[in-house]
C-alpha cells in the first residue's frame, strides 16, 4: 500500500514506529507497513490530548475492524462459537496495509491531515470508515474535500456511507468522486438453541 515493495523507507519507518510503542518486532508482518496519529486539530481545542490518543495503536477495536474488513489476510476455520466454519478474508487479502489514526478526535483538522500524509506516503487506495450525522456541503466538510484531493492525485477513496446505524435515510458520504459503501442483509441464518431447566427449547 505504501510501497509496491517494502524497500529500505518504509523498513525503516516501520521500525521506528515499532520502537516508539516499545513492542517487540517479532510481533509485526508485512502486513502492517506503517501507521501514524493526528492530534494536533485536538490539541489546538482542547490543550491536552488524553494518553490513548498519542499512539497509532486501535483502543476500541473499529481501526482492526475496518482494516481487516478492507485486507484481512486469509484466516483458515473461523467461525462464530462453532458456526458459519469457514475460510475469512478481507476483500484485498493480499493488499500491506498502513493506518492514520485521526479519530482520538475526529476533529477535521486531524482528518484532513491524515489525507495529506497519506497522500504523501503514496497509498494506492484510501479506505475510511467515518462519517458525519448529516452530510455536509462539499466545500466545508472534511471528508469530501481529503477525498477529492486524493483523487485528483489518482487514489482511489473508498467511504462508509455514514456512521449512524439508528436512522432511515442516513447515508452521508455522498460526494460524487467517491465510492460509498455500506453493510447490507443476506439470506443466511445462525441459529443457536437455548434450553430452559423446564425442558422447553426456543430457537
């Protein structure tokens, strides 16, 4: 994703950022390639950031999610507590990936900043999965205005299609150089059984 190869750069940058979190390199692939955090839009604020927010690393799980969701490696025999056994993947498995953390915040400052340092770093795709309650004039909200830059410099930008999961008609990244996406149903069914001590099974 950085690189087409893991030359010397990106080697270098990826070691810097293991030694900054005092981690082991023994614990990284070539999958993960580099990863940075914004926190200067929340900083300018709020005068202090709390300590999560000055490291790369996922606090909540949303950042693993979306990166595995976008090029999660092959994973032979998962499955949900015995169910649905199968081989996982994301939908580039072979794709390295990078991660630009601007949401400690999400303030646009961190968000346009992690476009440009994407950008910068030479991506072949953005993949972002934010979005605002409502969607925003193209010429004020952050998200169109990170994505057509990078656009116009030939990655592509891929976008969640919004971040509220409790309303109808919530569908907010709809800038016209992107490619919205979002879940959807399917016709598969999980099904457990829960038996009672008086002998009554519901499904």
């Amino acid at each position: 994703c950085l690189r087409k190869q893991l030359d010397g750069t990106t080697m270098i940058y990826l070691l810097s950022f293991v030694m900054s979190l005092n981690i082991s390199i023994r614990l990284c692939s070539r999958k993960l390639i580099g990863a940075r955090y914004f926190t200067a839009g929340y900083l300018k604020g709020a005068g202090k950031e709390p300590l999560w927010y000055r490291s790369p690393r996922d606090r909540i799980g949303h950042g693993t999610l979306t990166l595995s969701t976008a090029a999660g490696s092959f994973v032979q025999n998962a499955n949900i507590f015995g169910l649905a056994n199968g081989t996982a993947k994301g939908g580039s498995p072979r794709a390295r990936v990078a991660t630009y953390k601007a949401c400690g915040s999400c303030s646009d400052v961190d968000i346009l900043a992690a476009y440009d340092a994407a950008i910068g770093d030479g991506v072949d795709v953005i993949t972002i999965s934010l979005g605002n309650m409502d969607a925003g004039d193209y010429f004020s909200d952050s998200f169109s205005i990170g994505s057509f830059h990078a656009v116009s410099r030939g990655i592509a930008v891929v976008a969640a299609g919004g971040n509220d999961i409790n309303r109808i008609g919530t569908v907010t990244n709809v800038a016209p150089w992107l490619f919205t996406v979002g879940a959807s149903t399917m016709d598969r069914e999980f099904v457990s059984h829960v038996s009672l001590g008086n002998n009554k099974t519901f499904q």
